[in-house]
C-alpha cells in the first residue's frame, strides 16, 4: 500500500513546523491504525478521531 506519509513529513521537516502545533486526525474508526502509526512518526504526536455516525445506508453526518 503507497501513501503520502514520506511526501507529508518531509514537507512539514522542510518548513521548521513545530512538532507541539500538530494533532494528527483520524477520519473514522477504520483509519485509526494507520493515523496512530503517522503519530507515531511525529513523535508521537497527539492523535484525535472523529466519531461519525450515520443516520442511514451511505450517508454521514
């Protein structure tokens, strides 16, 4: 599986971007894994998740 990781911290090591400015985000359940590894990349940087909930067969709230 590809993903921007690399291209993401490179960029943000590029601009000097303070690790204490940064809360990775996981869209869903489903990505937590993958956003706690990026966390982890960033010294372990915060991490938050977005409860969403749907009110129906594909659509989000």
């Amino acid at each position: 599986m590809y993903t921007a990781s690399p291209v993401i911290l490179d960029y943000l090591a590029s601009k000097n971007v303070s690790l204490n400015d940064l809360v990775v985000v996981s869209p869903d359940v489903g990505g937590v894994a993958r956003a706690r590894a990026f966390a982890k990349k960033l010294s372990d940087a915060p991490l938050a998740i977005v409860d969403k909930r749907r009110h129906g067969h594909n659509i989000a709230v």
